[in-house]
C-alpha cells in the first residue's frame, strides 16, 4: 500500500499515537465521543468534511494536507531535516575533539542569530552539528543555549514532543546554575504550551519566575519577565484570566525598570513584548475584538522595528488568527502578507501558519495576496 492508499483513518491513528494520546485524550480535545474517534480510525465512519479533518489537524498539530496525503512536495517550504536533530539528540557520546570554547560560542551566536533572523532552514542544517559539539563541550551554559535555540525551532515547525525533549535536557544541563536554568525554563514552557499543556506550562514557568529574584542583573530580571509572560500565556490557555492579566501586570512591572540591557540571554523581553503578549491573552480568552484594537498601535511604535523578525512575524501570525476570529478576512490576509515579507519562514514553515492561510483562502474570492501565499506552502482552495 502507497502513501496516498492508506485511509485517512490510519494517517489520523498513527499521528494520534506520535502525539503520545489515547483515543480519549484526542476525542476530549475535539469535544467529541471516544467512538466517534474509534470508527473514524477504523473507516466505519468516513472523515470527508476539511473542516472536520482541519479541526483533526489542529489536535494532532499537523497540516490538514498530512492527513489528506498531499505529497511532500507540495507542502513548499517545510526544511528537511528533522530527523538529523533527532538523531543529534539521541547522541550521548562525547566527541573526540571538542571545539574550542570561543570557536563553540561563536557558532552558538550564529545559530542564535539564524533563529532571530527566521532562517530556519538554514539552522535546520547547522543544529545536529551544534549540538554534537555542545554535548562534547565543557561549558553548561553553552550547551544550554544549544538546546534551548534547538526547542524553539522545534516548536516552530510542529515538532513539540521533540522541542519539549530538548528544553527537558536543556534543564538538565544548567544543573544548580539558577539563571541557566531559569532561561532552560522559557523553553520548557514554549514545549509545554505547543504541546497542550497549558497547566503544566503555568506551573513550571512560574516556579522558575519566583526564583528570579529582584536583586539580579537587568539581563536575568529580563529571564524573569520573559518567563512572566510565557506563564500570563499558559494562564490564559487555561481559562485562568484574570491571573494571566495579574502576571502580565507584573511582566510590565519589570519591564518599566529595564534600562538597556545587552540580552546575553536572548529574551528579546521589554515593554513592547508585554503589550505583543497583552494581545495575544486576548486572542487566547477569545476576546478578538480587544485583540484587533491593541494591534495598529503595536506595530506604528518604534519598539516594534527593534525587534527580531522571528518575534515580530510570529506575532503578525497570530494577529491574522484575531483578525479571522471577528471575521476580518482582509485585516488576516493583510497581517500573512505582512508576516511574510518580514519573516517569510514563519508563515511558509509553521503549520500553524498554514492552517490560517488556509481559513482566509477559503473565502470567494481570496483576499489579495493570500491566494499567492496558499500557492507557495502548496495550499489549495
């Protein structure tokens, strides 16, 4: 049997088991029966409406177009290489000749500066080279930030079971160092949330947060505000708003007393990302409206230019999803458009992009620029 013979009930059984759940697990997040689950894996019941098998896709954190068999070249965009990361991370052995640890930091930097700058192709690439030089490496700071820019480009392309494999290590490796393994904490909450574990999230970066003292440097006051905002995210995930607007309160609190910091922990925190994260509790409680209001006045400040495009397309990705929730097709295809000449990785790797492409494509007709986008990820009306 092909790739394209094998009935969409089995693509949607094997993904349902990649993601670690049971029949149960995935009908609760779909809100429907464990038999309905059932019959749909076993072909008793026939799975043809897209907007169910997007809904299927959202739960299983693939593309509709998996599940449908579209062949891999269609789905433009997505870096190969996956499985070479995997691979890297399944290498406990030390390598013969460890790199120096200037020549170690400065390809660190450079993947760091790949994964700012939203080449994710590129640093597919570079990544199991890194981390086995990481791992054969003596430095733990070194070897965290491997693995912590390894877990967000994890996330990004849909791999969260894997990222959280990754930031699980990144842990590890800070041992009793408390500002490495606070950093080590951002990505664990990054894993958690992509992954549906919004509770566990909330509690693991908010325990890394209050170990955060007030006392640090501005560059480790910087970990705990960031790490305020990931658990104000979680928080809102869960239902829990009026604690998420509390902890976005208290992320602001830091940042109004950050007076330039030189970012050696790669947060990217300041004002402006809690008013980034302000919209997205919104976007998270499915207040869209208050979403679309905050969004003109993020992107006319200034701030907002200084920011890597990594963060600012993913942003404008979820500002497409408010826009589409209050039924502003032309406001979402303007913020894809706009995430796409900013970051154009993020819009053409992401699932999670895609699956918006997707929603605004399907209007008659298009929205300009949208029909373009859903042409180059290999999307189709």
């Amino acid at each position: 049997m092909t790739g394209d013979d094998i009935p969409i009930g089995r693509r949607v059984a094997s993904w349902r088991v990649r993601r670690q759940m049971t029949q149960q697990m995935l009908a609760d997040r779909l809100r429907r029966s464990k038999s309905w689950v059932d019959k749909i894996e076993r072909g008793a019941r026939t799975l043809d409406r897209y907007s169910v098998i997007q809904e299927v896709a959202d739960v299983l954190r693939v593309d509709p177009e998996v599940l449908l068999g579209q062949p891999q070249s269609t789905r433009a965009g997505t870096p190969d290489g996956v499985d070479d990361i995997r691979a890297a991370l399944a290498r406990y052995g030390i390598a013969q000749a460890p790199p120096q640890t200037d020549e170690l930091r400065r390809q660190v930097g450079h993947a760091w500066l790949t994964y700012q700058h939203a080449h994710y192709g590129q640093l597919v690439r570079l990544l199991p080279g890194l981390l086995d030089a990481a791992q054969g490496a003596r430095s733990a700071e070194l070897l965290v930030q491997a693995y912590r820019i390894t877990s967000s480009l994890l996330v990004k392309l849909g791999e969260a079971d894997l990222a959280w494999l990754a930031a699980d290590r990144a842990m590890s490796a800070a041992h009793d160092d408390p500002i490495l393994a606070a950093t080590a904490a951002i990505s664990v909450g990054q894993a958690l949330r992509a992954s549906g574990r919004d509770r566990l999230a909330l509690a693991a970066t908010l325990a890394a947060a209050n170990r955060v003292t007030p006392q640090r440097s501005a560059g480790e006051r910087a970990v705990g505000g960031t790490l305020l905002l990931q658990a104000a995210l979680a928080a809102a995930c869960c239902g829990e708003h009026r604690r998420a607007d509390e902890l976005t309160d208290r992320a602001a609190g830091v940042a109004a007393n950050l007076r330039g910091y030189d970012d050696q922990h790669r947060t990217s925190f300041a004002p402006i990302t809690v008013e980034l994260t302000r919209m997205l509790v919104a976007v998270a409680r499915g207040d869209a409206d208050e979403a679309v209001r905050r969004h003109p006045a993020i992107v006319r400040r200034e701030a907002w230019r200084r920011l890597p495009a990594e963060y600012r397309g993913a942003y404008l990705v979820d500002a497409a999803r408010a826009y589409l929730q209050v039924g502003d097709l032309r406001g979402a295809a303007r913020a894809l458009v706009d995430a796409d000449s900013v970051a154009p990785a993020e819009v053409r790797c992401r699932p999670l992009a895609r699956t918006v492409i997707a929603d605004v494509a399907r209007a008659q007709p298009a929205p300009a620029g949208v029909a373009r986008l859903a042409t180059l990820v290999g999307l189709t009306r």
